[in-house]
C-alpha cells in the first residue's frame, strides 16, 4: 500500500506490505528497499471483471508466495545499459 503526501505534489511517503504489514523504507519521497508492486485490472472473461486490484509485498513476503506456485516463475537478470 502506497501513502502520498498531496500537499508536496504527491510524494510518496510511506509504502507497506500489504501482506505482513512491515512499513518499508522511504527517503525523500523514493522507495530505498526491495519490493513488488502488484497492479491488475481484471477483464470480460473474469468473475472480477472491472475490478482493479493495487498491492505492494515486502521481498519477504514476495519470496514466500513464488515458493507456493508449482510451477517456477521466469527469473531473468535485467541490467542498466552505460
């Protein structure tokens, strides 16, 4: 769960795991620790059609829910280009 302070342009003040409820890191508006950000907007063929769903998972939390699925997930290395 994402808290932004209006009355400084929408800075991002606070994130916590919507899971365990761990506040996480934050510096002068920009998220200094490991996190997911889940953002989903169920369509036509679904039960939540319209339904937009909006969460953040600590790495801790993260990791425990990819050791739930039975199938891995694709894990790629991603670099910053020079």
């Amino acid at each position: 769960m994402r808290i932004y302070r209006k009355e400084y342009g929408s800075k991002l003040e606070k994130v916590i795991c919507n899971c365990c409820g761990k506040e996480l890191k934050v510096e002068n508006g920009i998220l200094r620790e490991g996190c997911f950000m889940g953002d989903q907007t169920f369509g036509y063929f679904s039960e939540k059609d319209g339904d937009r769903y909006r969460f953040d998972l600590c790495e801790a939390c993260f990791d425990g829910l990819l050791a739930k699925f039975r199938q891995p997930a694709e894990v790629t290395q991603e670099r910053e280009l020079l």
